[in-house]
C-alpha cells in the first residue's frame, strides 16, 4: 500500500532547500557529526559512503539533518555564506553562534520565518529559547517608518523645488 503525502508550497520550497543545502556540503554528512573529525580525520568527500570506521558520535553535536531543514534561511540572509561555513563557525566557536541567535530572536532581525529558524537552530543545540521581545521589534519598526515617512517628506519638498525650476 502506497501513501501520497502532500506538502504546501511552503514545505515543499524547505524540503528543497534542505536537500540543496546537504548536496552542497563539501564532506560526506556523517563527517559532521563525528568527534574526529578535524582532529585526526580529514574526513571523506565521497558522498555516498556511509560507513566509516572512525566514527565517534560528538557529544551536544546535533543532527546534520535537522541543522539542513533550517540554516539556508540565515544563508539567504547573508549571515553566513554557507551551510559549510556555519558548520565550522559552530565547531570552532559555539558561545558565539549561539549568542549571535539568541540577539536575532531578540529582536535584530525581523522576519518571522528567520526568527523560526534561528529557535529551530537553537532547539537542536539544545539551548534555551529566548522570548522574543516584541516591544523592541514594534519600537524598530515604529522608528523605520517614521524615518521613511520624514524621508518622503523631504523628497516631495525636493520634487518641488525640482519642478519650479523646471525639470
């Protein structure tokens, strides 16, 4: 018996994403996850082997997998630029990726779906989700259209003086 799951758009689009996100990784997936990695193992690129001999389970390291579903959104945010990359910032300095997750909930970055993320991310490391500070994220955005508002009016005094002489 068959079993047809159907997706959203919207899952369907993570799920993609996801699967991009671990064909691009430069070592094989279970590399990632390996206390050898990087300290006596350079690591495989063959990505279709999946046994190795070497493998040691690194303890609070968590799923490749799970990390895959979440992080092309701080990549398409320019945060880092790879999957890669943020794999080897949370290796080598863990304190400070998870310091720079917990300031976006708190605020610094505003969209919904990147702030999902970054509690997702934060989850799977086993870390304590903040609350998000939505009073702060109204004040930021309070302060951005005032901004633009005071920007247009300073366009249209601009269209003005543009037009009286002529252009």
């Amino acid at each position: 018996m068959a079993y047809n799951m159907i997706l959203t758009s919207e899952q369907e689009q993570r799920r993609k994403e996801s699967k991009q996100a671990l064909k691009s990784l430069k070592y094989n997936e279970m590399c990632y996850s390996c206390k050898s990695f990087c300290s006596g193992c350079e690591g495989t690129r063959n990505k279709v082997y999946s046994g190795c001999i070497r493998t040691e389970k690194a303890d609070g390291f968590p799923s490749i997998y799970t990390l895959a579903t979440y992080i092309p959104e701080l990549v398409k945010n320019n945060d880092w630029f790879s999957f890669d990359e943020f794999l080897e910032d949370l290796r080598n300095e863990p304190a400070e990726v998870i310091k720079y997750l917990r300031d976006c909930i708190q605020g610094e970055k505003v969209t919904g779906t990147y702030i999902n993320a970054c509690e997702k991310i934060l989850e799977a490391l086993g870390e304590d989700v903040p609350e998000r500070n939505i009073a702060k994220i109204r004040e930021s955005r309070e302060k951005v259209h005032a901004w633009y508002l005071e920007q247009e009016k300073y366009m249209k005094v601009a269209r003005e003086e543009l037009s009286d002489l002529g252009f």
